[in-house]
C-alpha cells in the first residue's frame, strides 16, 4: 500500500479515472487524517516501486515522494522512502508503428504493445506472428516509399515509430519520419552508415581511438591481395556494405582471402555491397553483442548477449544472419562493461556528434573479448536479429516509454530492468540455408508450444490459411530458464514440439555458457 496526503488527491482529481484504472482499480481509502491509500500492485507487478510508472494523462510530470501515513497503522511503503513518478505528456496513450517483418520485429512488437501506454500497435508489413498478438495490427504500406509511411502515422495519428531493420535506416526513412514530426526511434541516414559503411565505421574508430582490428580499405583486386599476402592468414574479409549479415570471411587461408576478393569485387555476389572491401586483422577471442540506447552523447546500457553465426554446431560452416543466440554473455564482466561503455559506445557517441551525425538510436556493438578487454568487431545500428528476442524476453520496464522519452531527448530519465532469468533463442531454419532453401512448406504444432516464446520471422500464410516457410530464417524459439541450461532445456523442448519437414536447426546453442555452468560445477564438487 502507498499512503499520500489529501494535496496529491486534489491536484490528481482532473485524471484520477486514469489513474485509478492503472494504478489501484478505483480502490481509494481515505482515513480520518484526510490521507488517501492505494494498491499499487497491479501495475507495480512485482517491481521496485522506485520506477513505478502510471501512464501519459496530463500535460505535466507529477514527481511525489511516499509518506508513512500519519494515521497510526496507517500503510506505508515497506523499502522506506520511494520516489514515485506519474508520467504525463498532452495526449493520451500511444498508437506505435514497428517497422519489419522479421522476429525481431515480433519480439518489439510483442514487448511494445505490452505497456500501458500503447493504445495500438501497428507493424508494416509484419508477418503471422505479429498478427496473431493482441493488440497488433498488421498494416501493408511499402516502407521503401517513405511518403506512404508518413501519410499512415498522420492517419493512424502514430506517436512512435520504432525501425526494426538496417535497409530503411540506412534510406533515410528515420530522417523523413522525423522531418515530418513523427517522433522516431533510430538513426539518421548518415548515423546510420556506422553500419551501412564498414570503411566508414572503421575511419571512425581510428579517428576518435576506438578500440578495433588493424585494417585497410580496397577498391582493387590486385593491391587487396598484395596486402593479404603481406599480413598472413588468418585474416577477414569485409564487404564495406549492407550483406544481410553475410558478408564477412574470415579465411583461414590464403586461398580462401583471394577467393573471397574476387567473390566480392569481381564477381559481385553481394552487389554493389562489395564495391569496396575492409581487409582487417584476425581477432581470436570469444564474441559478445552489446547494446545500447543513445541520445547524442547520453547513452543508457541494455545487457548483453551472445550470438551463432556459424550455420552448423560447433560453429562449423558459413556464416549466416545468426542461428541463436542467448542473454546474459557470461564472458562480459563489471571491469569490461566498464571499458566497452567508455572507450566503445561513448567515444562513438561523442565521434558521431562531432562529426555533425548525432547518433539516435540502439547502438550495437558487436565485440570480441581476449584476456579481460574488448574490441570492437562491427557497428550496428539497430537490434541484433536473434539477441533482440532474447532480450524483449528479459526486459522488465516499459521500453515504449522508455523509447518515446528518448525520443523527446530524455534518455537521462530512463532506467531499464531486467529480469534476472537467462534467455536463449534457437532459429529454425529452412534445409539449405544460407544457401538455397526451399519455401512453402507447411508449419503446424505452434500452439502446443508450452515452454518457450514462438517469434516468427520467414513465414507467411498460403491460400487455405496454413503457416508456411517464406524465408532462410523461419522461427525464433526462445526461453527463459534460472540459467543458460536451462533455458536451453525449455527451447529445445519447443523447438521437438513443432512439426515442420524442411527445418534445420544447430543442437548446440549456448554452448560455450553451458560448459562454463559444468566446468563450475565439477569445480565446486571437488
């Protein structure tokens, strides 16, 4: 119970319906003292009441601070003095947009629509699984002409956008949203070559000391491999563009290096993508994806996770867009936390503002940690496609809240929990993936799923209604458990739930967390 004097009930009079609906469901008592109480838990849900949050009602923020009623045995607030906030904007709930169709789009979509100032949440295009979430509507505007996404979040009176994808970041389609006064979360066009530009992302490093590999930048085939001749392999070769996660080799040989060149700038298998080419040194190490959200140069840290890129177990093969992943990185401490944040996502925050392209937006960085420091592998410029299921399964705030403040550049406001559960995401994918894979066949079982979190990312809907595969990455399977291990247990056994002819799936994800949880273990037993 929270105890406030009769003051706070005058002042909140004009939206008190509002704020008896989310907070204590009309259940005020006032005592002979003129003090009224309410219950807070069904908004409060378990969390600290130090973030409580009521909903966006009035045109002013109302901070107030918990009382011990003066009224003997009046309720009080069991952690002692807490800091309250109603937060309040001059509308009303929040009609969102989500732009994507894949299983990160799913999992913000999922996790948006859940709060209490969302009115409606609308994803273009998404795809079966968003549509099946209360509260979200599909809506099928071509995000690629801008105008159109404009004239519906005028129409639909949108008062936050949150871009999923890299592609329309990098065209611009944050800069016209805003232009046109729509409040938008992600980068600029030009904040968002960071990932769009590998040459670009690394010139920044190397201006503004940013931890990273060694590198060059090659438009020629012949001086490319004269310069992997001289450094050796094992060496990475980057195409400096968009690749759909695919563009990055690293050769173990010679042979391979030169085959990559010509693959990228002869034979253009990534189209203009490949146009010019980041050679770097080999960086061995464990790798660890780290987010954060960013205003400038005010950044608040999210937690890590660990992806699979490799397509087969034992990170074997080709790499592809990622095959799992799992939140929290167990290889990420307090002392590296420390490093990333100062030497990785400020100076690049503080870089990017001094180049004139203020970075907002998620930025991702994608590490590789040897020997207690970090170094940063890539840039992006959005969430991670798996680590973002993972994360929306662990997030325990209200992230439109947090998001549409950050858009009105109050990210010093913000301050996200989380829950203390591991999470673990297991992709399944079509047979032949990153290859070719065949499309169209059908998917069924999603609704005896039981243990775990079904985000669709490559589906869609054939004539008789059924789910079918559309793409290389099909479902996100994704679990929380006390551990790694044993959200790992509870994704597998949802992923033997779903029957589906053409899948393909690693046996292995969270491996690496997995063996540490064992190594602790026999440790502990001696």
């Amino acid at each position: 119970n929270v105890t406030y004097p009769r003051k706070f009930y005058q002042i909140s009079t004009a939206f008190t319906p509002i704020v008896s609906s989310y907070l204590c469901q009309d259940k005020f008592v006032t005592c002979k003292q003129g003090c009224l109480s309410f219950d807070a838990k069904p908004i409060v849900k378990g969390h600290s009441l130090s973030y409580l949050r009521a909903c966006h009602s009035a045109a002013s923020i109302i901070v107030m601070h918990s009382l011990r009623a003066p009224c003997v045995g009046g309720p009080s607030v069991a952690h002692g003095r807490r800091r309250l906030q109603v937060l309040a904007s001059s509308s009303s709930n929040v009609n969102v947009l989500v732009v994507g169709s894949g299983g990160r789009e799913h999992s913000l979509a999922w996790k948006l629509s859940q709060s209490p100032i969302c009115n409606h949440l609308y994803c273009a295009p998404g795809n079966p699984g968003t549509e099946t979430e209360p509260n979200v509507t599909n809506v099928g505007i071509n995000v690629a002409k801008h105008g159109d996404v404009v004239q519906f979040c005028r129409e639909k009176n949108v008062g936050l956008v949150v871009v999923g994808p890299e592609v329309p970041l990098v065209a611009g389609l944050a800069d016209d949203l805003q232009a046109a006064g729509v409040p938008t979360w992600g980068p600029s066009a030009r904040a968002a070559q960071l990932e769009g530009s590998k040459a670009f992302m690394k010139d920044i490093c190397r201006k503004y000391n940013i931890p990273t590999a060694a590198y060059e930048k090659f438009t020629d085939p012949a001086r490319a491999k004269a310069f992997i001749k001289s450094l050796g392999a094992p060496i990475v070769v980057k195409a400096s563009g968009l690749a759909a996660g695919k563009g990055v080799v690293v050769a173990r040989t010679l042979e391979e290096a030169f085959q990559a060149v010509d693959d990228m700038l002869v034979n253009k298998v990534f189209g203009n993508a490949g146009d010019e080419l980041v050679i770097e040194e080999f960086l061995d190490g464990e790798e660890v994806s780290f987010f954060a959200l960013v205003d400038g140069e005010a950044a608040v840290p999210l937690v890590s996770a660990q992806d699979h890129k490799a397509v087969g177990d034992g990170d074997t093969g080709p790499n592809t867009g990622g095959m799992g992943a799992y939140s929290p990185a167990p290889a990420m401490n307090d002392t590296i936390f420390k490093q990333v944040m100062d030497e990785i996502i400020y100076r690049t925050a503080r870089g990017m503002a001094a180049e004139g392209a203020p970075f907002r937006g998620t930025l991702f960085a994608g590490l590789m940690i040897k020997d207690g420091k970090a170094k940063l592998l890539e840039h992006n410029v959005r969430f991670g496609d798996p680590e973002c299921q993972g994360l929306m399964a662990r997030c325990d705030s209200d992230l439109t809240e947090a998001m549409l403040r950050a858009t009105q550049g109050k990210l010093d406001d913000v301050k996200l929990l989380w829950k203390p559960e591991a999470a673990l995401t297991v992709v399944m994918a079509a047979k032949g993936y990153p290859g070719n894979y065949p499309k169209g066949s059908i998917i069924s079982g999603l609704d005896q799923v039981t243990t775990a979190k079904v985000f669709h990312a490559g589906t869609s809907r054939n004539a008789a209604g059924q789910v079918v595969s559309s793409g290389g990455r099909v479902l996100n399977i994704t679990a929380l458990g006390k551990d790694v291990a044993e959200a790992q247990a509870q994704a597998y056994k949802a992923v033997k739930q779903i029957e589906w002819a053409d899948a393909y799936y690693r046996s292995d994800i969270g491996w690496r967390a997995v063996a540490r949880l064992q190594a602790a273990t026999t440790a502990k037993g001696h």
